[in-house]
C-alpha cells in the first residue's frame, strides 16, 4: 500500500521537515530506497522515496536542477536529503528547483537514519494493506447477503460505501439502472458513457481520467457471450489492488443476479405479487409482507405507485411483459398487482419517471395507444395504498398512448380531469346557467364573462373590472342581474364554488 507523503512528515520522532517542492505534497510513497549514484534513474519504477546524503550530487545548480528533473520524470514521489554529512544544508538551488517542478524535498537531520525512515514506511504500508484487506473481507461477505436479502441495488450500495466513491449500473444501451450514493452530473456522465462505447471493442473493462480528475473505472457484466451491462466506479484517485478485488467481486455477484434463471425471476415475480395483493387488501399489520416490499423503496423508504389503466386484456398482458422484462434487466425486484386491467407497480421514490416513460415507450404503438399510464408522488412504505390510489386518479385523468400523468400536477385541475366528477359538473353548468347564456344570447350582453371574471377573482371589484375591461360600475350592474336570473346568493362561498365550477366545466 503506499503511504502518503504528508504522513511521514507528520511522525515528530523522524524530524523530517519539507523544505521545498509543496506542491507535490499529495503524492504517496510505494518503496523506500536509499542512493548514492550519480544516475539512479534507469533502476527506479516510480512511486519511490529517495534518500540520498548528495554525495554524488552534481556540483552545478543547473546539474543539481535536472537530477531532480529526471527523479521527477521516472515518477519519484519524494526525495529525503540528508544533511550534515556531506552538505551541512540543503542546498538552496535544490530548494527552488524542487519547488519549481513540484517534487517534495524532504530534509531529513543527521540524527534520523534512514533505516528508521525505511522501516517506518514499510510498517505503515503493511498496516494500511492489513487495514485494506481486513475492509475487503468484511465487505466482501455483505455484499454476498446483499444479493440474497436485497439484488443488484443493495450491491451497488455496498460497493460504493467500501470503496468511498460512486458506483453506476449502467445497460447495454448505456442507461444508468442504479446508482449511490448519487449520479454524477450531465458531463462526467458524457465522459462515462464515452468510455466505455471506446472500450467496448478492445476489452471488458478499462480505466480513464477525465478533465476534472476523476478516475473512472469500468467492467463489463456478463458471462460467456452474454452482456449485461456495465458496473463502472467514479472516485477521486484510482483504485487500489484491494478495491479492483472489491470491484471484481461484485461484478460477479451482479453476474450471478443478472443470470438467474427465467423461472427464477418468473417465480420472485409471482411471491411479490401475492405480496402486494395482500397488503393492498388486507387491514391486517403482516409486518412479513411490509419487509418483503421494502425492496422496492429507496433509501429513504420512499415508493411510488405507477398505475397502467389497460382497455384490453391484450394491453394488460403487454404491459406486464415489459415491465417483467425491464425488471430483469435491471436486477431490481418486481411489484406487480393487476385488479381487473389495471396494473400496478411499485417503484422506489427517487428516479421512477424515467422507468415509467421507458415502460410507456417500450409497448407495440397499437397497444400504447390503449393504455393510460398514471403515477403517484412519493410516500412512506406504509402509505402504499394512498399511493396506488393516486396513481389510480392519475391515470385515469390521463390521456391514452401520452406520457405518464403524475398526480401532483392535477392540482386545480382534478374534479374536471375524471369522467364522473365531469358529467356532475356539465349537468349542473347546463342547469343552472341556462337564463345567463339566453340572455347573453338574446341581449347581446356577456353576463357569462363577466361572471366568471368576477368568480375567479373572488369576488375583488377592481381586479375582475380589469380582466372583463369595463368600469367597475358596469360590472356590478351586470353581477346584480346575473345574480337575479340565477335566483341565488352570490355572498355564499359555496354558491360562488358552484358556479365557478359549472362555468369552467363549461368551458367559457
């Protein structure tokens, strides 16, 4: 494991001091060595602190300038000076060339031996691949129980939270399925995805930095000529030996969710499935059943229900193969329910738009144009009938073959959206309107107008005069004969509602 450079600045009982080259502070140390040749550039790898006395320092600045150059270039992360043999100081030159290419210059007193720097560095680089490989052995058996307890969601989470960095899923056609803790914004998801259409054709995994100086790190799922995607990890420096082990374990475990047999997934669909139904309808607290469905919410326990309102079992069945096929692709588990020809899925809170509008644009156009897709706002898990209500409402409000209907955006617009409430609405405007729209008709007048103006202002003289553009004065005169032929009472706040609402069902 390598060892950063500030850590072995930060040990007092060494009394390194960094006297030049700051700017390389971050570096970390692979090996220590100590050398005293003129050219020790052909045996050094990188990665490398170097300890040297300068006894065959050159003796020119500019010489002393291009050894520390070509210690840069050979990819050293540090060189430890020690004075009081052959230099009593630093020499200054070293000084401002170290700062000037950015290579930490470390200082190192006679007192301090560099076999105490060797050994301190290698205690410290075996205690932090320890440390790394104990992290790998307990993350490896969670991430096992996570895809037994929870599929390919809960691996990514596990994934991610061991190796401190986010962790995408994306498909075959390069759409992120799962994500933690958060996607990455629109143009390191660009560089992602131009990754790997790169490496598609040379291999099965790969490793770029971008601008910003991510490292991302790819591996495709899948076995023998079967892809399935890829897993891609996005950290802020490349991953180490142990976290590639992390890495290619839980490609395997994705490998193994995304193989399972079709009967399998055939038969996980089916107990989830019983299990909605149950807690759908039924009174009874089956906390079994609650635990069971909370693989679908999110990490905040959030749902969402998408409701697929179908005028033909033929639609039904459509829209139940593709969302058991998208299912499956993605690895997350499946809650579906059909009451007659409506089908109900629940999805996790975050992201279920996406899902909704895929399913939507996935079905035959013929069958498309049968179906009115319908989707809830978020709730708890234990909201989960309230959400399949309102994704219910949503869908039937909504238009067939078009895009998914949220119910949050029926607000002020929902009595008038759903069938029933609207042949309530039209009776009543045809009602009770009729002795204004006969005297407009007969007079000339626009009593109709100005009464929905005054009704949507609530009843604000000035503000409903602007909006008809008459005097406040001729407004109230038609209000009072409006008022008269509809025989009613325009100072009651419900009277004022009804007729707003038979006014707007009318479409005046």
């Amino acid at each position: 494991m390598a060892v950063p450079v500030s850590w072995i600045l930060s040990q007092p009982d060494l009394s390194i001091a960094l006297c030049g080259g700051a700017a390389g502070i971050g570096r970390t140390i692979s090996l220590v060595v100590t050398s005293e040749l003129e050219n020790p550039f052909r045996w050094l790898s990188g990665g490398e602190l170097v300890l040297t006395t300068g006894m065959h320092l050159p003796t020119s600045a500019a010489g002393r300038s291009t050894y520390l150059r070509r210690l840069n270039q050979r990819g050293v992360a540090a060189v430890g000076f020690g004075i009081g043999l052959t230099h009593p100081a630093v020499p200054a030159d070293l000084i401002a060339a170290a700062d000037e290419i950015g290579i930490p210059l470390l200082e190192v007193p006679l007192p301090t031996p560099f076999a105490a720097i060797v050994k301190r560095t290698t205690e410290r680089a075996a205690q932090l691949q320890h440390d790394d490989l104990l992290r790998a052995s307990r993350a490896q058996p969670r991430m096992t129980r996570a895809l037994v307890r929870s599929g390919a969601r809960a691996i990514v989470r596990e994934l991610a939270t061991s190796l401190r960095a986010a962790v995408l899923v994306l498909d075959t056609n390069a759409r992120v399925t799962d994500v933690h803790p958060v996607a990455p914004n629109e143009e390191l998801l660009h560089t992602v995805r131009t990754a790997l259409a790169a490496d598609r054709s040379a291999g099965a995994s790969g490793v770029t930095t971008d601008s910003s100086g991510h490292t991302i790190t790819h591996q495709r799922i899948g076995v023998g000529g079967r892809v399935h995607g890829d897993l891609v990890v996005v950290s802020t420096a490349p991953l180490s030996a142990v976290d590639q082990i992390l890495l290619g374990h839980a490609n395997s475990l994705l490998t193994l969710d995304f193989e399972k047999p079709a009967r399998l997934w055939e038969a996980q669909h089916r107990l989830n499935s019983t299990v909605l139904g149950l807690l759908l309808n039924t009174d009874a607290d089956l906390n079994p059943a609650w635990t069971h469905l909370a693989q679908a919410a999110d990490a905040a326990g959030r749902i969402r229900v998408l409701a697929a309102d179908c005028d033909t079992a033929e639609a039904a069945d459509g829209v139940r193969s593709i969302a058991e096929s998208m299912a499956v692709r993605s690895g997350h588990p499946l809650f579906l329910h059909i009451v007659d020809r409506r089908i109900l899925v629940v999805l996790p809170g975050v992201a279920p738009v996406a899902f909704a509008g895929q399913l939507a644009a996935d079905l035959a156009p013929g069958v498309r144009r049968s179906v009115r897709f319908g989707l809830s706002g978020e709730h708890s898990l234990r909201e989960l009938v309230t959400a399949a209500d309102a994704a219910g409402l949503a869908a039937s409000a909504a238009e067939r073959g078009s895009a998914p209907s949220e119910f949050g955006t029926l607000t002020g617009s929902s009595l008038l959206s759903f069938d029933t409430t609207r042949r309530v609405l039209d009776t009543l405007a045809h009602t009770v309107l009729t002795p204004l729209t006969e005297h407009d008709s007969a007079h000339g007048t626009d009593l109709l107008i100005s009464l929905r103006a005054y009704l949507e202002a609530n009843g604000q003289w000035e503000a409903a005069a602007a909006a008809t553009g008459v005097h406040r004065h001729t407004l109230r005169k038609r209000i009072t004969i409006a008022q008269g032929l509809l025989g009613c009472d325009l100072d009651s706040a419900r009277v004022r509602a009804e007729l707003l609402l038979a006014i707007l069902a009318r479409g005046n």
